[in-house]
C-alpha cells in the first residue's frame, strides 16, 4: 500500500547514525530511492536528531542521531567502560 496508516505498531526500529549530517545524508539517499519519509529529519527534545521513513510493510523506521551513544567502527553500540 502506497497509504501510510500511521500509529505506533508495537515495535520501534532504528538505523543510528554518527552524526546529525548522516542523518540528513541517510534520509536524502532513501528519498531519493522513493522511500516514503514520514517526518523530517529535526532535532528532539532531549538532544537527539531524528526524522522517519516506512518500509514496503508500513513499518516506521527512525533514522537517528544520538549524541550520548558512542558506536564501533563497525555500527555496533559501544560497551560502556
């Protein structure tokens, strides 16, 4: 369906990025593809950077930066030490 029906699902995805700039590159990437974004990129209130898009199965995906995460080279969420 090309109708996004909206409202949470029961589940949150998300594809975290390293920085503000990423998040606006990942997001003009999957605009550009026909990816249905939901809600643009913008800054949130406890100091994040996030904005929406919907899969083909109508799941919201949040596409974010988190300036409290740290992130391995490899994308994986760093251990705290």
């Amino acid at each position: 369906s090309d109708k996004y029906s909206g409202g949470f699902r029961g589940m949150t995805l998300a594809y975290n990025c390293r920085s503000k700039e990423e998040v606006d590159q990942t997001m003009s990437t999957l605009r550009k593809a026909g990816v249905k974004i939901v809600k643009e990129p913008q800054e949130v209130f406890w100091g994040g950077y996030s904005g929406y898009f919907v899969d083909p199965d109508e799941n919201a995906w949040e596409v974010a930066y988190n300036p409290f995460l740290k992130l391995e080279e490899n994308g994986d969420v760093a251990d705290e030490d």
